[in-house]
C-alpha cells in the first residue's frame, strides 16, 4: 500500500496504518505525510516513510529492495 499517510493519521501513530496492513495482510506500507525518515517491520509489513528529498538540512529518500524474496527498506541522504 502506498499512501500519503494522513488518511491513516500517520502523525499521531502508525496504530491505524498497522490495523490496515494487518487486515490486508500488506508486506510493504510505504507512507510519508510526516516528512519523517521510518524503516520499521511489524509483524510481516515494512513500514517506510522516505522523509523529505526537500529538506534544506537533511534531505533524504527511501529505498525498497527485494533480495532473494525477501523485502528491506532503507533511508538515503541525499549529497
């Protein structure tokens, strides 16, 4: 699921987006809304959220790999 995480109020808690990736058994939940850089798994989702390539002082992106099957997620900072 991709999102742009207000819908799931993304900035008080991952509580709702966690609910939907359970219930639609998600294995990545790739949100922003917060302009906060987030690799976390719970269960079998990764939740990431690239933070913000706009950022003045820390701009960043997020990478999504898949490896023998298996998804990983990762925060870049931008030079």
């Amino acid at each position: 699921l991709m999102c742009h995480g207000h819908t799931y109020g993304v900035k008080q808690s991952l509580l709702s987006a966690g609910l939907a990736a359970e219930a639609q058994n998600l294995d990545l939940f790739l949100f922003g809304h917060t302009h906060r850089p987030l690799v976390d798994r719970r269960g079998k989702t990764l939740f990431l959220n690239p933070g913000s390539i706009g950022d003045r002082v820390r701009p960043t992106y997020g990478v999504v790999t898949i490896t023998g099957g298996k998804l990983d997620g990762g925060i870049c900072l931008l030079d």
